[in-house]
C-alpha cells in the first residue's frame, strides 16, 4: 500500500485559514438565525443572572455602535480589511499556524458581519453580557471571533521575533 502524499506547508496553511474561516462564518450565522428567527429554540432570556443574557440587537454601525447609520461605509471598510487579511495570509501564513489561524478568525467575523449588512443593512447582536447594571455592547459570534483572532495577532507580535531586528545586528 502506497504511503498518503504528505501535505505541504501551503496547502496546511490554505486548510486551516480556510477550515477556521468557514467555521467562523457558519458558526455566526447559524447562531444569528437561531437567535433572530426560532423563538422556540433560542428565546431571549437570562443564562447567567447579572453576567449573561441573551438580547437581540440590531447593530446599524461599527463596533460598539460607533457611526450609526454609517452602513455603505462600513461595508467597503470591511472589503478593504477582508482583502488586507487575504494577503497578509497568503505572504505571511505558512510562517506560522498560529498567525493563519488567527487572521481565519478575524476573516470569518468580517464576513459573517459583512452578511448581514449586506442582506439586512445591520449586524445582528445578541449576546448581552454584563456586570449587575454595567452592561458590555451586545456581541455575536463574529464579533467574538474578531477579537480572538485580534488577541491572537497581538500574542503572536510578542512571542515572534522580528526577523528585520534580526539581521540588522551587527555580526
């Protein structure tokens, strides 16, 4: 029996920015739905009394609802982001698993939002965590998954070290 061809380091790197985004999307969506259309599944009720509810909003800005309203606006930002990310993961994305997966993150939540603004003209949010009565803007999936891959990239910045440092020491 032949031996299974061994997967190169860019087909890896295509998988796992691919299989994270696609995951991310899905994941978003579904829930969006769930939350937004089967009132029998996923009603809007406490999960976690004073820490977590869940609470439909309709998001017509950025983050934070910052530029309501603002939607083509946001739309072509989210274009410009999306082919920002493709190519960072295409140049940079075989130098670590760890930088693919998380620009696949980030990548997943920009089209997941993009969805939504696209087909509705706002985001869907519906994840309402707070503290007693200091309440933190209501999130979805995508949201979440933005600001994991965000965190990601900031931990990677720290644990790689820059190779331009590197060969500009003197020898």
């Amino acid at each position: 029996m032949a031996a299974a061809p061994r997967l190169n380091g860019k087909a890896v790197t295509a998988a796992i920015f691919i299989c994270t985004a696609a995951g991310v999307i899905a994941g978003d969506l579904l829930t969006k739905w769930l939350a937004f259309h089967a009132d029998n599944l996923f009603p809007p009720h406490v999960i976690i009394p004073n820490l977590l509810d869940l609470s439909r909003s309709e998001n017509r800005g950025g983050v934070f609802g910052v530029g309501q309203g603002q939607v083509a606006f946001f739309i072509l930002f989210t274009m410009v982001a999306a082919a920002a990310i493709l190519w960072a993961a295409r140049k940079y994305g075989r130098t670590s698993r760890r930088l693919t997966f998380a620009l696949g993150c980030v990548f997943g939540g920009a089209m997941g939002n993009l969805w939504d603004r696209l087909a509705l003209g706002y985001v869907r949010d519906f994840i309402d965590a707070h503290l007693g009565p200091h309440h933190w803007p209501t999130f979805n999936i995508a949201d979440s998954a933005i600001c994991i891959g965000a965190a990601i990239l900031v931990i990677h910045s720290f644990l790689t070290p820059d190779a331009r440092r590197e060969t500009s020491r003197p020898k």
